[in-house]
C-alpha cells in the first residue's frame, strides 16, 4: 500500500519553488523514515475538462514506470532520484486553503521524489542544455555553416537578446559538456554571472542553501558552507568543478543527446510530411525503443519514412536530455539528473519553427562575429 499523506499534517510541508505545471513541497515535519528528505510534487490545475482529469490522474504513475522501465537503463540509477506514489486528498485541501491558486485537488496521487536541495550543504540545479553540434549529413546547404559551427544554445541566446530577454551570453553548453576542466570552468563562471547579472532570474542556475533558495544579494551565506574561501564565486565554483569532472554524468547526457537526435529536426521534417507520426508513445512503446536504441545506437537507421517511428522517438527522448536539470550537492559531492518527463509529438511542428526562426535570427550576424563553439566529440 502506498504511504498517505494523511499521516502528515500540511505544516509538515513547506513550499520551495514552482515552474508552469507543477508546486513543489519539502518534508519539515517530525522524523519519518518514508517522508525524511523528500519532496512533494503537485500538478497545478489547469483546466475543469473531465478527460484532462482522467488524463493527469495517471501522468504521475506514468513517470514512475517511465523511469523504471526506460531512464535507468540509459542513465545509471546513482543520477536519478527516488520516486513514489502517496496517497495525497487531505494534504490538497490543506493546501488548497493556504494557496488558493493552481493545486489540483482532485488528483488522488502526488509524486514524492528525493529533496535534492534540503540538508546541510548547497545544493544547484544547473541546466546545462544542447551539448553537440549536428552532424551536417541532413542540413540544408544555407544552415551548414551555421549550425556546424554555433551550437543551439549561443543561437539561441542571441535570438532572446534581440528579443529583449536577459540570457546567459558568456555561457555555451559545449564547454560544460567538454571535459576539459578549463572550459568547464568558464562555464561555470559564465553560469554564475548571468545569475548573479539577472538577479537570479535566469533559469540556467539557481543556489539552494539548506533547502532555501537563494538570490545574488544574498551570496555571502555560500562562503564557509564548501570551504573557507572569501569570494563567494570562487567558493562554490572550486566546489562544484571536481564534482562535475569526477562523474560521468555530463558524458552521459551529451552522447544520449547526439546519438537520439542523429537526423537533427531538418532531417526529421521532411519524414513526417511523408507519413504520420502518430500519438505519444505508451510506456510499453517507450520500453521497446529503449530496447532498439540500446542494441544498436550508432549508427541510426536511414533518414526514411519506414523509419520515421523510431526517429520521432529519439528525438523526443534526446530533447528530454536537452531540457534535464542537474542538482549538484556540496559538500556531498553528488549529481542528480531531473526534470526528465517524455516529451509531447504535438511539439514536434512547434520546434521545427523554432529553429528556423532560431537559425534565420542567428544568418544575420557577420560571419566574421559568429560565435565559434568548440565541440569536443568532433576533434577526438
């Protein structure tokens, strides 16, 4: 049976942040060996529609099986956390009393995860994004030499600055991804002054210090909680980097990225016009592609519409890869993977505009001023 949360009063659990679909909840209350260093995941409530109902009721059990049956045979469990069932009624209408806006209610289940950011310690969640550039096989002659050479993220960027948005400029993904413990610490340092430049708004990096979200203001509290020394820049980053170095994570993440998006989206487009990409996958379907990838992931099949299934399916898992978060713990020294639910074939039309609009954005700087970033699979 799975534990209820109608064992815990709603002052056991303490609000720590939200994103679009869900609200986020800690476990403070008394010790308890099921509840102790967990978080609560609640769906926010988007609509009165009985099918959306339905079709959410089960999204929760659905993301347990997902990453039993399908992530922990790509990324070794040691990076994933720890997810449960619980039964969830009483806790809602607490809550829903105390906030009045967005709990859903009428979900018999909430998720309950690892508390990756409570404890002692620092906890940050790092979104490290695209870690590749594309093969140029199935790019079009007037994207080639630009998408070989500028990754998808520092493309990206650009196109938010035009648009007015403040990004992480300095930052590029494929020097975090490297290895190479220099470029990986330019990009932290890149990661740390577009937080500390945005005011913490930038959703590329946030700091948690015991569980407490923390602003730029407030960067004096890091210095002393990892080591002794007096800038606090230099105090997290001196300990996130041998963290970052040490693990296989980032490898791991990169090659399942490259190796499930081997087509790119241009590649991809034009099979689907062809034929149909059907409806999201089941678990089940999830499960046997997993299980294709897996005996045989390099190379991929052919670019054909006989293949299209098992093509709209890889990239959907590889753009998975490429919106995850990491929480890094120090002290602990730990590395988990997160934010890592299957991806909608609805999007799929959506993202190919997005990179036209991204690329054509990006063909209007000088060539001469394009951003060179530096791949590292490519030169080994």
């Amino acid at each position: 049976m799975s534990p209820s949360l109608t064992d815990t009063l709603p002052t056991d659990w303490a609000y720590i942040s939200e994103g679009g679909a869900n609200i986020v909840f800690v476990y403070q209350g008394l010790s308890s060996p099921f509840f102790d260093g967990t978080a609560l995941r609640l769906r926010k409530r988007e609509s009165t529609d009985k099918d959306k109902d339905e079709k959410d009721s089960t999204r929760e059990i659905q993301s347990i099986e997902y990453q039993k049956k399908c992530l922990e045979r790509l990324i070794p469990l040691v990076h994933l956390p720890r997810l449960e069932l619980v039964v969830s009624a009483r806790l809602h209408r607490a809550l829903e009393r105390r906030e009045k806006d967005g709990i859903d209610v009428k979900l018999p289940r909430a998720l309950l995860a690892t508390n990756l950011v409570g404890g002692q310690g620092i906890a940050v969640e790092i979104k490290p994004k695209w870690g590749f550039l594309p093969s140029p096989t199935y790019l079009s002659d007037s994207t080639r030499p630009i998408k070989t050479r500028t990754c998808r993220f520092c493309m990206h960027s650009h196109l938010k600055a035009q648009q007015g948005e403040k990004v992480s400029s300095g930052y590029c993904p494929l020097d975090l991804f490297s290895g190479d413990e220099t470029r990986m610490k330019a990009a932290l340092n890149s990661l740390w002054d577009a937080w500390s430049d945005s005011d913490g708004t930038t959703n590329n990096f946030k700091v948690f210090i015991s569980g407490k979200k923390i602003l730029p203001a407030e960067r004096a509290s890091i210095v002393g909680v990892v080591n002794d020394m007096a800038d606090p820049k230099d105090a997290l980053i001196s300990a996130l980097l041998p963290v970052l170095t040490n693990t296989s994570i980032l490898r791991t993440l990169s090659c399942l990225q490259r190796t499930l998006d081997a087509l790119d989206i241009e590649g991809l487009a034009p099979l689907w016009d062809l034929a149909s990409v059907g409806t999201d996958p089941t678990i089940a379907e999830w499960a046997e592609f997993v299980s294709a990838y897996l005996a045989a992931p390099s190379p991929a099949p052919p670019a054909d519409p006989a293949h299209l299934r098992y093509h709209v399916l890889a990239y959907l898992l590889s753009a998975t890869f490429k919106d995850c978060s990491v929480i890094v713990r120090v002290p602990d020294g730990t590395a988990t993977v997160i934010d890592l639910d299957p991806k909608s074939v609805d999007r799929l039309r959506k993202w190919e505009e997005m990179d036209k609009e991204i690329v054509a954005a990006y063909a209007g700087v000088p060539v001469a001023d394009r951003k060179v970033c530096v791949d590292s699979d490519v030169l080994r």
